[in-house]
C-alpha cells in the first residue's frame, strides 16, 4: 500500500473513532476492553450495618439499563449508602457489614475479590458530589484509569483523550492546554473532566452521586444534558435532593425511606400516579 493512501486510511479511522496500531491489529477507542452482555445491576434481600446501625434494609431493587435511574429520598434515608454499595467503596467505611447480594449480571459484587473487584469497579464508574481532578494535568487525568489497565502507547492515549473529551464537551475549551494542571480548571469543567475519566474506561453502569449539587445553574444543567445524551451508550444512576431535577431527566425512580425501598417504578409513573402513601406525602412536600 503506497504511503499516502495509507495516510489517507489512517486519517478516516481517526476520525471514526479507530487509531491504526499495524496494518494487522486496530485500536477502537470505544471498544478496547471485553463487553459485559446482559449485565443489569441489581441488588437481593442487600442489608448494610455500620457500627451496628442498621441502614440499608432488606433492599431488592432491578436498576435498568440504559436509562436514567433517579434515587430520591429525605436526607439519612440510605441513597448514598446504596450507591456506595454498587461498587464496593463501602470497603473503605469502618465497621461496615453486608449480608444480601448485588450482582452485576451473573456476578456477584459483595463476594467478589482481589483483581476481579477492580474488573467489577472499571464496569461501574463514578461521578461523585464535588468534581476531584487527580493532581495531575488535564490528560493524565483523562487516561488515568486506562494506564490502570493496561492501555498505553501515545497513539492510543491520545485517542482516548480526544474521544471523550469531545464526549462530554471538553474538547475543543481545553485542546490547546492538555499538559496544563486539572485543577485551573472551573468548577464545571473539572465535573466534566471527573466524568470523561470514568466514561474512558468504558463502564456498563455510571453512578453519580448528587453530581450537580455544588455545580453553579448553568455547569448543572450541562452536566443533566450531557446524562440524557449519554444514556443511550451507558446506565445511569443517580442520587438527588432535587425533585425537580429528578422529574426532568428521570426514566426511573427509586423512593427510600428510613433505608428501605418504598416504591420503585417508571418516572412517569412514580410522579404522576404514586402507589405508596409515604411517597405520595414525599412528592407533596409533606418531609424532606
């Protein structure tokens, strides 16, 4: 193959996303670690204690793919705790005990153990409340959890970069100062920053807890827009304060209270014709 049509090649699979390793082997940006089939998260009979306090109670909850799943509730009544226990970051709170199950697929992720937890956290991503940009530049950042398991070389990093910097929007603010440090960035763009580095290890589920919540409107609704589109590539799950913003971007909601799943249905469904007393006194702003 002569030299400028191989060039020519090169160019088209850039910008479809590919970077040409060899002429025998390809990299795809977005596919370059095994798919999970199947894989809905869910959770059986889940019970968490810690220190002896009982805050998650006998939680049995289906989390839909590719949708957006809100869970909503007065504050202590155990959504962050759940959240927590979808990818095992509960590990790191003190006299913390599980019994029940959450599975992703057929896997278990509350028996799982050594390399197969960070299999499972890659397939689980997080966006958390206040964005935190590893101290290192924007780039690093952006590759960070790709370096972790195994993808290296420059032409692949940098497609990885420039492919869910353009995600979530990024790109073209921050091109010209890649090796520039994260955290000179606003507020805003480090949330978006935070979510490409979760999005760039290709996760099933992406968990986001209270993610807009110390961004200012504008960042906030960014970040909401960016959620909606994203959902047809991944599953959302969500934690909120905010009524209305669950109302405007939920497909699913889960309502908790005193660390039990009261009700769990379709947004629609849940907001307009709730089944449960307390979730009816909690839409009326009866407690929050």
């Amino acid at each position: 193959m002569s030299n400028p049509l191989k060039q020519l090649i090169l160019r088209y699979k850039r910008n479809k996303g590919e970077v040409a390793i060899n002429s025998r082997k390809s990299f795809v940006v977005n596919s370059k670690f095994p798919k999970l089939e199947n894989a809905q998260l869910s959770t059986q009979n889940l019970n968490v204690y810690i220190n002896g306090a009982h805050i998650l109670k006998d939680v049995t909850v289906d989390i839909p793919r590719n949708k957006i799943t809100c869970i909503i509730g007065p504050s202590g009544c155990g959504k962050s705790t759940l959240l927590r226990t979808f990818n095992r970051l509960t590990d790191t709170t003190e006299g913390v005990k599980i019994t029940g199950d959450v599975l992703l697929g057929d896997r278990s992720i509350t028996k799982a153990s050594g390399t197969e937890i960070t299999e499972l956290r890659r397939n689980i991503g997080l966006v958390p409340q206040k964005p935190c940009p590893l101290p290192m530049n924007i780039y690093a950042n952006v590759v960070y959890g790709c370096r972790i398991h195994g993808i290296h070389g420059r032409s692949k990093l940098n497609a990885v970069v420039r492919h869910y910097l353009r995600a979530v929007g990024l790109w073209d603010e921050v091109k010209d100062r890649l090796r520039s440090p994260a955290a000179r960035l606003s507020i805003g763009q480090q949330q978006r920053l935070c979510l490409a580095r979760s999005l760039a290890v290709e996760p099933n589920y992406l968990l986001a807890d209270e993610s807009t919540s110390a961004l200012d409107p504008i960042s906030s609704r960014t970040i909401e827009e960016l959620f909606v589109r994203l959902k047809e590539e991944y599953s959302i799950v969500m934690v909120t304060h905010t009524l209305r913003q669950a109302m405007r971007i939920a497909d699913y909601v889960v309502f908790m209270y005193l660390g039990e799943v009261i009700e769990a249905g379709e947004a629609q469904q849940i907001f307009r014709n709730p089944q449960k007393e307390l979730t009816q006194r909690y839409l009326k702003g009866a407690f929050s």
